[in-house]
C-alpha cells in the first residue's frame, strides 16, 4: 500500500459523499429535466444540493452553477466574463502562477484580442497589492487571482484586491480548487464576484466543479456549452445528478468538519516538514511557510532530482510540480516565479495532506525519504564529497 | 519491479546502478549537462595501456533514465578499446535499456556525450590532439548514413 | 413503480456497468497525470477505456476525447470547427431538427457573425438530399446533422450527406446521442468527420460524452477548455475516470449485443404502437415509420393535451417533446418542422423504450392510457360526442 501524499493532486471520495451518490447510479435515474413524478424528484434533490453548496459558500442558492471540472469553472468565468464584457474594455488581469486551466484561458484571451497583465509574485509567492493597484486601468474588466496555490499553498490577498476591485468596478474571479476545505471560503466575507472550485480536491469524485456567480452577472456571461437551459441557461447538457449530489455532500462535510480537518492536516504537514528539514541536511521549504495552507509542504532536496526520488521512493506518492505538468521535463512555472534557484528546483517535490492520513504514515515517509535522499546523493556529482 | 515509466531493464540500472562512484587516479574524467537544465553526468576512465578500459565509474545528477543511461554506458564501456568506444552511439544505450520514452531520449544522448568528454580529456592527458575523438565521431557517422543509403 | 418509457430523456445505468465503476469510486482514485504508480495505472486503464470505444465506432484510439456531456460534444465539435476554419469560409449548414445543443450553438455563431442555413425536413422529418445539395456554398465549411431524431426517431441520410461533404471539401458532424445502441454506428462506414454521443442515453451515467475527431482535424479544433493537456491538449480538467470506465463498458456491451437489444426494443415499440393504433381511436404516429430507430414512438392522442395525459396516467413515465424543453410551454420545434397539425401537436406523447423494458409493461402502459385518454376526451370540448 503506497502512503498517499498527493492529496492536492486529487483526493480519495469519501466514503459518506460514496453512500448518498450510490442511489443516483442506480435506481434514482430519472432525468432531472422530465416532467414526470420520477423527475420532478431528482429535480427536487437537485437543487436542495445546490443549495447546500451555496450554504458553504454563503451564497444564494442560485448563484450557484455545476459544470464539468475546475478547469470548466475557470473557463467559463473569465471568458464567459471576458466576451460578455468585450464592450466595456478588453484588460484582464491575473498572475504568473496560476494554474494552467486559467493562465491557458488568458493566453488564449490574448490571441483573440484581449490585453492581459500577468502580475508576478514575490519570493515568498505573494502578490504584491501596490503592484495590482497599479495594474488596473480604465478598460480592466475582470481580474482573476487564485486563493491558494496547487503547488506551493501560498494564499493570496483576495480580499484586499476584490475591495480594490470594486471601488474599481472591475469583476474579480478566484481559483479556490486548493484553498476550500482548508481555510474558510466565503464569497461574502472574500467580496469576489466569481469563484471556482472542484469536487476531487474535495473528497469527491473527478468530473464535477462548481463555479459561484455573482447573481448580477448572471445575465452577462457568455455560456461555454450551449443547448438547453441547464444551470439558468449557462451551461447545457443534462445534469451529473450523482456527482452533483456528491459534491453537495462533501460541502456539507466541510461546513461541519473543517476546523478539525484543518487542525488534523496542518498538524500532519508540519510534523513531516519539521522532521524532513532536521534530519535530511540540504532541504527547504518552497514559498512562504507562515502564509500557506495546511495541507502543502514543497521541498527541495539539493544535489537530486526529484522524479529521481518519486521514483526510488515510490512507496510514497507524491509530485514533481503540479500532476498535470508530469508529461513534460520542464521545472515548474511557480518555482521560477518565485526564483527558486535554478539547480535546486529540480530537487522540488511537493507532498500534500489530507483528511485521511494518519501520523504513521507521516513517520514512515520521512523515513522512507531519508535513506533514499541518501542513496541518491551517493550517486550525485553535485554533492562535494560522497 | 512496478510498472512506472520506464523499461523492466532501465529500472533494474536505474535502482541498481554499476559502477556508481569516482576514480580517483582516472585517464579520463567527462563533466557534461548543466545543472540548471536539471542534469549532469560525470564519467571517470580508466584505460590501460593497450587502450582498453580497465575500469569506469559514474556519478549523476538527473531523473531515472539520466542514472540508467549512465549505468548502462559504464557496463557497454568495460572491456571496450578506445575505437570500440567512439562506436557507442545513444542509440545503442537506449537500445541496451529496452527504450526509453520520447521525452528522456535526451538522457542517453548526455551518456553518449559524456563519454566523448572523457575520452578527449584521455588523449589531452597522453598528449594526443583530441580533436580526433571528432574525426572518428564523423567517420562513423558518414558509414552510418551510407549504411542507410 | 412506474413504468418507465422514457429511455430517449435518460437510461438507467447498467448493472455491468456500475459494477465497473465502482472500484474507480472507492480505492482507484489517483489521477492519470500523476506520475507515481498509481497514477500511471489509472492512466493505463482509462486509455484502454479509450480504445473500447474507438473500436465500437471504427474509429482509432487517439479520435476518441471524453467529454462532460452530450451537450458539450456537440458545441465542441461546432464551435471547435467554426472558430479553427473561420479562415477558410463562415458558412454553416444544419437542419431545423436538430437538438437545442447543436440549433442553440449554431444561434450563438451567428450572433458572432458566422452564416447558417437550417435546412427544413419533409414531413416525414428527413431532410431532403437534393435540398442539402444546393445550400453548399464556396464558403461552407460545416455541417451537421444528427444521425436519429431524439422526439421522432427518425434517421437522416447521413451517410449520403457526409460523401457529398467529402467531394465539396466540406466537415461533417453528427449527433449520435439517439442513434447509438439502436443501430449500427460506425465513423468509417458513415464517413464523417465528428460524432458526438453520451453516456446516460446508453445505460451509463449523466454526466459524460464522448466527441470522435477524424485525427486530421484535431489540430484545428479550438477547445472549449483550456488550460493542462487532457485529452490531446482537446479539453482539460482532471478526467472523470469512474464515467469513463462506465461509458466504455456501456460501448463494449452495445458491441456484444446491439443486435438482440434492437430486437427486443424494437419487438416493445411495435407492440405498443400497434396496440395503442387499434385500441384508442383518434391517434396516429408522427414521423416516418419505417425510417426511424427502434426505440421512439411519438403518438398524437387527439383532442386532448399531453401534460394532462401525463399526469392522469402518471404511473407511465414518458415525454411531451423533449425532455429540454420540458419547462417551457412551447409545442415541440420538431412537430412544427414535421408541419403537424397544430391542435393535434399538443396531444402529442414521446414514448422510448429501451433495454431493460418488458413485454408486461408495455401492455400494462397501454391499458392505462386507453383508461385516461377515454378520461380526459370526456372533458374535451373538442370531441363532437362522446
Ligand atoms: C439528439 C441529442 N443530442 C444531444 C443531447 C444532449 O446530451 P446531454 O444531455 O448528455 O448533454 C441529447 C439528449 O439530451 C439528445 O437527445
Ligand atoms: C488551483 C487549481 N485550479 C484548477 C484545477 C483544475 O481542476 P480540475 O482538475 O477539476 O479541472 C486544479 C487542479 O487540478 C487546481 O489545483
Ligand atoms: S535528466 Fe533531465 S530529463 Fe532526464
Ligand atoms: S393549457 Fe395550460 S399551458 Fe396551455
């Protein structure tokens, strides 16, 4: 049995969002969008879970849009925001460390006509605020900032930059895949206009996302999937009923459990941090360690590579950048935006927690990644002497 | 061994690499790659004076199928005249490693090199031109390419 | 229990195939971009999957891209073709019976400056070859037209349409959502270019579809979602693998059997039709007869209103018009395209069959309408006498 250190890559369902899906693969089939009893049931528990969704989030009921994946919602918000708009000006803004499923969007904004200010970040991993102040212009429309990062967990100063935002009047997008279930999530309290977020970083399966808008937007956005009026007209095709009620649950779950869950994660991150940093020499911490989120710890072990200790270590799963970068030998775009050093971030590997490891598998880890560090160093000819 | 994304055989270098190591009085030492790419490869000769490698150890820094193709290299080196040695393309690495995906064909090409590095350093060592390690090199390029013809 | 007749809004899922996905459910959940262990598996069991279905379509491997829904195939291949050929000419062609994915995408490009022409059907609902023939343009360079109608059932001359698209340099798209599992599909022997399908209309789960992509235009397709490079860099986003082992599945058994399936719905529908054509007076089918799939029957009830029908005869679950459109009170666009009679188009019943109906519940269906029919024409004030 591997131990399970890539939590932030996807995350196991949980076995309670397993149990309340089961009946809707089975005999609880019927089209939500039927007119008979069979339908106007599931249509029922359908948007009871689209309210329990909106509960977590402290959003309207509907406000709230199902779609395919996190990459979908991050899709849909910036160009169904980026087109809807085009009239009011053509300036967008993110940042350089965005995941691909929003920097691929804005980069494909541009070839349509689109201007975009890619802000950077700190070495800690931050954004400066002065710096998007100065970015907005007269024509910016919408911004989006991620809450936290998928490799390193840095949070972003959202709050602060959606109030600059709307004295602004300038939409702002969040990407909170990483941060919901491990730091509270609240459009109201965060004051965005749109967010997204995805079941399997959340206990439940790969295949659903959500994205939060902003009910005066609602009439502005251009839908990615046209064809019936799914989801108040913004994305057609019949309804994932089983995910849907699968990611309501896991919501549900969050709301009661995530002071717990937080305290439990963070409690495994920093044990295993702590151990890995003392008793490996030659490692550090990528990205600010007092602003992340619980579940993350990326390291860099110098003088090895680090698909090269996935791969010695291979009882531990973990990664090498973000999973979907994996088909590629290039470093990660976070690292160098953060200038980790240029030998060093190929050490990089990035461990993530969650609800269901325990402190044994923590130990075993750091143990495991000890003796192989070693091994791997023997063999470096970076390393001064043996 | 698991199925990961490479061969049984570059696995079997890659976990149990031969002649891991330096040498300390070498013929020959090799240094190429960069480290800021992610990889170097470093290559000690031992060579006798017949002109057969005695001895050959490696040290990498790189992913799995930069230590297999280095391991592997030191195993088809061992034995091996100079001349013989100049005829190990990557190919022949690769080839020796059952293959190796696409995107880390780059690795075996860095072995190839690298022995190339060492053997220039072993001719500047006995005071031989090292261009000659090129002039073989093309040599048995032009024959391989008329080969093909 | 209801008798459910309504197959063509949505299938209940499999045994076989729920069986198969359960374990991607539960222990099986690494992602397929992750490097470890067991991240490659998946990887290697989701691309057999991909293989399972390019050989039920005659198609290869890598033409196979997963999607999340009909829906989204359908705008993917249209727009996806549209925005990547827009140099090559602006000229669309489609029929006016298409499905609201296909006719409310082709709306959309037309507000954004594309030119589409809506090919009209006889009333039989097949659009005409000759007509087809004369609205390709120099500047056409997309058709679509679905394989089997989704109220009616009938079949378009695909086949014809898609050779005379080949010899005008023209691509071709079609809608097999209705058409798959009750005939024989095949890309090759159809010679087009897309097909689109989905999952819950061939007894796996809501929530998946699947777009083939002839390998010589995938270059050209402009993705709905961007961002990692999921399916061929086609539509990123972590993969549903659970629906996607499913849909395989599904497709393997449509190859086991497509035969006995079409047979045995076929036996149900021609039963029903049979039955309901001599015991109630006043009803009649719409659509041609002989050129339909096996599954649809869509039966005019005269005098009287198909909701009210529904309702009386509640234990049956099946459809007025499309299940879509089910929340409007709009006659179906399909009937109007038929040159129905515009009374009669409001007694108007879809009902669709499928694999797991039987002999006693279509003659169980029967008697109940027979009763409620009688019923309601009882109240009819369009019924000369009693
Ligand atoms: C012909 C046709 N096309 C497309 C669709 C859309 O499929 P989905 O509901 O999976 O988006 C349907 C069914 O709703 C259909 O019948
Ligand atoms: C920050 C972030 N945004 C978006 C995504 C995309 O989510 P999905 O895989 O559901 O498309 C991910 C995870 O892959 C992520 O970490
Ligand atoms: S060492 Fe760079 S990819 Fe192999
Ligand atoms: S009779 Fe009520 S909608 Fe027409």
């Amino acid at each position: 049995m591997s131990i399970y250190l890539d939590n932030s890559a996807t995350s196991p369902v949980d076995d309670r969002v397993f149990e309340v899906m089961l009946p809707y693969l089975k005999e609880k089939y019927a089209n939500p969008s039927s007119i008979h009893n069979d339908g106007r049931q599931i249509r029922d528990e359908l948007e009871k879970a689209r309210g329990t969704v909106a509960s977590l989030l402290g959003a309207d009921t509907s406000e709230i849009i199902f779609t395919g994946s996190g990459s979908e919602s991050d899709n849909m918000a910036i160009k169904g925001l980026a087109y809807g708009m085009k009239n009011k000006g053509r300036h967008l803004i993110t940042s350089n460390i965005e995941h691909k499923a929003v920097l691929e969007t804005f980069k494909y904004l541009e070839k349509e006509g689109f201007d975009v200010t890619y802000l950077k970040v700190n070495n800690d991993g931050i954004v400066d605020i002065e710096d998007f102040k100065k970015s907005i212009r007269e024509d910016t429309i919408l911004v989006s900032i991620m809450l936290a990062n998928n490799e390193i967990g840095t949070i972003q100063p959202v709050e602060e930059m959606a109030e600059i935002c709307r004295d602004n009047d300038v939409y702002m997008h969040t990407d909170a895949v990483q941060a919901l279930g491990k730091m509270p999530v609240d459009v109201t309290d965060l004051g965005v206009h749109m967010l997204t977020f995805s079941g399997h970083k959340i206990y439940a399966p790969k295949g659903i996302g959500v994205l939060y808008v902003d009910e005066s937007l609602k009439d502005f956005i251009v839908p990615l999937v046209h064809g019936g009026h799914h989801e108040y007209g913004l994305r057609a095709g019949t309804e994932n009923v089983p995910y849907i009620i699968g990611i309501a649950k896991a919501c549900e779950i969050i709301k009661d459990q995530l002071q717990e869950d937080s305290k439990k994660i963070g409690y495994l991150r920093d044990l295993f941090e702590k151990r890995v940093l003392e008793e490996i020499p030659d490692t550090y911490v990528n990205g600010a360690r007092d602003k992340r989120i619980c579940s993350i710890s990326n390291i860099t072990f110098k003088y090895i590579e680090g698909e090269a200790l996935m791969v010695y270590a291979s009882e531990i799963d973990c990664s090498t950048g973000s999973a979907c970068t994996s088909d590629s030998v290039d470093a990660s775009h976070v690292l160098y935006a953060i200038n980790a050093d240029p030998v060093d971030m190929h050490g990089a590997l990035r461990f993530s927690f969650g609800r269901f490891n325990n402190e044994e598998e923590v130990n075993r880890a750091v143990d495991i990644l000890k003796e192989n560090v070693k091994k791997l160093r023997q063999m470096s000819p970076l390393m001064s002497n043996e | 061994m698991a199925k990961g994304p490479y061969s049984e055989k570059v696995m079997e270098h890659f976990m149990n690499p031969r002649n891991m190591g330096e040498i300390e009085d070498a013929s020959g030492v090799g240094e190429v790659g960069n480290p800021a790419c992610g990889d170097v490869m470093k290559l000690f000769l031992k060579i006798n004076d017949d002109g057969v490698v005695e001895d050959v150890k490696f040290k990498t820094f790189g992913c799995g199928a930069a230590i297999a193709s280095s391991s592997m290299a030191t195993e088809l080196l061992k034995g091996k005249t100079v001349e013989e040695i100049l005829e190990l393309t990557n190919n022949a690495i690769v080839e020796a490693l059952e293959g190796l995906p696409p995107a880390k064909i780059h690795c075996s090409v860095m072995a190839e090199e690298a022995i190339e590095a060492a053997l220039k350093d072993y001719y500047e060592r006995v005071g031989k031109d090292p261009k000659i390690v090129d002039e073989i090199k093309e040599k048995i390029k032009n024959k391989e390419t008329n080969q093909e013809v």
